[in-house]
C-alpha cells in the first residue's frame, strides 16, 4: 500500500515526515530569522505585518492567537493593543522559534497577557470559540494539510471573529522573471553568506512556489467554512493579506 505524499518544496516527500523535514529548517533558521526577512525582503516585511495589524483591529481585552508566530513581533504588538484584560497566545509547532520568541518578548517587557504554546497548526488544542482573531504569518505553506489548519482555526475563532493569513503568494506576471531570479539565485546566496544556509532557504523558495495562489487559498478559506473573505495584494502579488470571518 503506498504512502500518501505531499511536497517539501519541490521535492515529494511521505505526508507523514513533512513536519519533521519543515522542523530542522527552522531549527536551522531560527537564530536569523529576523535578520534573514529583513535582508529578503528589503525591509519590507514589517510593512506588510504592520498592515496586518491595522486591518486585525484588534482592541482591549481581546484574545489573539499568533500562528505560527516565531520570534513573536506580531504577538508583541497585539500584547500591547489589549491590554491587560485580554491576552495574547505566540504559538508555534517548532521549539527552537519559540524559545526565540519568548527571549525576545521578555526582553521587551511582555508578560503578564502572553502565554506562549507549542501546536500543530492542524489540530488546534483549544477550547471551541476562544479567540477574537487569528493571525497567520508566513506559515501556512509549511503546513502538509492546510484545509485541515484552515478548519482547526474556523472551529477556535469566536462569532464574529476574523482569521487572517499572510503569505508569500503569485506575483503579477510583469514582476515575476525578476522575482524568479532573485528567489532561486539570490534568496539562496544571502542564506549561504549570512546564515551559512544555503539549503534552508532553497526551500524557503521553493515553498512559496508550491503554495496556493490568491484565488485558490481564497476558495480554500470558503471551503473550510469562512464568510466574507477576501485578500489584498501587497507588493504586486508577491504576497497577500486573506481575511475571513465567522459568523
């Protein structure tokens, strides 16, 4: 009987040794994450994270959940938004991104409203209708089953409540040979250089390749059980804000 496969970037590898294979890229990324995005995308990732900020509108004594949140930049301003009656849970599957996470988070002063939990995006180990909004930044691609993460979200989100996915997605065509180029020939260049890594962030590339373009993951969003979704386009395509609701 053959076993089911999905793909780790280009290569198709067993379902079930996906999550193992993601887990040493981050393991191996970790100590330079923030270093890397900032050198990957110019800067410009903190922009788009600051405009996921703006539309999660997220107020005093709401409950966030930060997915796959690494080293917890998004979880520390939504700490800060609401206050001390709500709270903040930074999650994430892979160990060593959480404890940079959490380094980073106590150095600046977050506590009392953080609470910090090693998941699987795929089943959710929290109570039906806990959190006010979910947030997902460059993390969904690494997951093997995204319906089944999609729909462990929607059953966590209270009424009302808004899941929002930032992700690398499908440039417009004018901008994709330049994009092409830089992903496969520089991307894996400055991860030899700066984090002597050149094979993790090959991946990294290779991923953003094999995950769903805009419409798609927005029929996904649907098909999981979301209301009024929609995307934005940041940056041409390259990557884009998906927001849905449940109501």
């Amino acid at each position: 009987m053959s076993k089911e496969t999905t793909h780790f970037g280009y290569e198709s590898v067993a379902a079930e040794d996906k999550a193992g294979r993601v887990k040493a890229v981050f393991d191996s990324v970790a100590g330079n994450y923030d270093l890397m995005n900032d050198l990957m995308s110019g800067g410009l990732h903190r922009l788009w994270k600051r405009f996921t900020v703006e539309q999660a509108a997220v107020r005093r004594g709401h409950y966030v959940l930060d997915l796959a949140g690494g080293t917890g930049d998004l979880a520390k301003t939504f700490a800060r938004q609401v206050g001390s009656s709500g709270q903040v849970v930074l999650a994430d599957i892979n160990a060593a991104m959480l404890q940079e996470g959490r380094r980073r988070l106590i150095d600046a002063g977050i506590a009392g409203n953080m609470a910090i939990a090693q998941v699987d995006a795929q089943k959710l180990p929290f109570a039906p209708s806990s959190f006010h909004c979910i947030t997902m930044a460059f993390g969904l691609r690494n997951v093997t089953d995204k319906q089944a993460a999609l729909k462990s979200m929607l059953s966590v989100l209270k009424p009302g409540g808004k899941t929002m996915i930032l992700e690398f997605s499908q440039p417009t065509p004018a901008l994709k040979p330049a994009y092409d180029l830089y992903s496969f020939q520089i991307l894996p260049l400055l991860g030899k250089l700066v984090a002597d890594d050149e094979t993790s962030y090959q991946y990294l590339a290779e991923s953003i390749r094999m995950h769903p373009n805009q419409e798609t993951l927005l029929g996904m969003m649907r098909e999981a059980g979301f209301e009024r979704c929609r995307y934005h386009n940041l940056a041409g395509g390259i990557v884009a804000l998906h927001i849905g609701y449940r109501i």
